[in-house]
C-alpha cells in the first residue's frame, strides 16, 4: 500500500511567544505537532489545555496533540474534547490503554499511543485495532534537538508487519530527531507520519523544508 508522508512540525521549537506567527509559517504541513509536557512524566514542562484551546483556534491545520503527562486516563479526554484532532498518550502513563482509546474515539478524537526508546512493541501488536496511530519515539520524551536512535527500528518493523498482516490503516509516527537524513531511514522501516521540531523551526526557510522531507519521506515510504 502506497501512502504519502505526513510531516507534522513540533512547535516546541516554535518561539512560544510568537507562536501564531510561527504556526502561520507552517501552513504546509499536515498536522500541528503539539507537545504537551508535565514535569512529572519528563522532566521539562510546556502548556496545558488552555494553551491547546487558543492554538486550535487560530490554526487552521488539525491538532496533533502527544501528552508526556502522567494519567492521561484522566486528563486525555479533555484534550479530545477541545476539539484536537489526534491525542497521543504514553502506554508507560496509562492504566487502562485500550479503555483510554475508546474514550478518545468515542469523544471523536483520533487515539494514539506512544511508546519510550525502551518500550516493548510487542504487548500492543495485537491491540493494533484500538488505535488510530502508534508512535514510537525515536529519542528519550522531554526535549528537542536530540540525536535519533535508530536502535528503535525493529519496532517500526513489527508495527509495519502486524499494520500488513491485520491490513488496519494505522498511522506510524516517529517523533526526535527526524531531519532529511534519518526521515528516510524511519520510512523504510514502515513510517508514514513524521514529527519534526529543530529541523523545521530551524530551517533556513520552513515551508520548503516541510516540503522536502515530505518528499523525501514519500519516496522512501513503503
Ligand atoms: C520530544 C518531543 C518532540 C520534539 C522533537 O519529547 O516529543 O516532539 O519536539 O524535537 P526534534 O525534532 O528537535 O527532535
Ligand atoms: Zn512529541
């Protein structure tokens, strides 16, 4: 099955102060990446839902919400019911997954789940229809600008697998250190959704370079 990339841009390497400004310059992506952090489940904070309330109102691109919270069985919900498009939370933080996926869908949310560099794939390949998107994160949750791991593959290619056999249109997201490079490498392990922070924000123009990883990642998807 042949899909094309999505490139999500992460607006943790927006300047939050000008972050309408920096969501206008986005305009071509396929999805906001917006990531929601607690101090407690990583060491960093950002914002909350108040925060996520105003940047769907000025956005004209759909929400990709990825909670690095602790008990996102309570505070996941009220995310989908903001009206984001996706929200992603992390199987490490959840009680109940699968019940947590059924509340988000049933709110009208698309339900991902995340897992750490040092998760276990395997327990959710069989789980795979209860989700909308696995995301598999290519560095530790907490930070921009780290290096991408790439030891995380084979879970990519589990996923891809599991995605082929049960032939259920799941996405796989790759979310740290995605730039032109490892884009290409994440794509022919199966990826299709694309997060990237410093290498957008940073580019020396933002729309072009949404376009050429998007590029990038469609030729090497499969
Ligand atoms: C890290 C966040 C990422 C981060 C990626 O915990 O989940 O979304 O913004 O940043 P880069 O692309 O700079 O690695
Ligand atoms: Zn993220």
């Amino acid at each position: 099955m042949t899909r094309a990339a999505r490139i999500n841009p992460s607006i943790l390497a927006a300047d939050f102060v000008n972050l309408e400004r920096d969501l206008h310059r986005i305009a071509n992506a396929d999805l906001v990446h917006v990531d929601v952090m607690d101090n407690h489940f990583v060491p960093n904070l950002t914002f909350g839902p108040q925060m996520v309330e105003r940047i769907q109102a000025v956005s004209d691109i759909p929400l990709d919400v990825h909670l690095m919270i602790e008990d996102p069985d309570r505070w996941a919900p009220g995310y989908a019911e903001l009206g984001a498009y996706s929200v992603t939370f992390h199987a490490e933080a959840a009680a109940d997954p699968v019940a947590l996926a059924r509340r988000l869908r049933e709110i009208g949310a698309r339900a991902g789940i995340a897992l750490k560099p040092g998760t276990a794939v395997e327990p959710y390949l069989e789980l795979l229809a209860e989700f909308d998107q696995v995301l598999v994160m290519t560095v530790e949750p907490g930070f921009g600008g780290q290096s991408f791991i790439p030891d995380v593959m084979p879970k990519l290619d589990a996923l891809h697998a599991a995605r082929a056999r049960t032939g259920l249109d799941v996405w796989l997201q790759v979310d740290g250190g995605v730039d032109r490079s490892t884009i290409t490498i994440a794509a022919e392990h199966g990826a299709d959704t694309f997060v990237a922070g410093s290498a957008v924000f940073r580019a020396p123009d933002i729309a072009i370079e949404i376009d050429a990883l998007r590029e990038l990642a469609t030729a090497h998807i499969h």
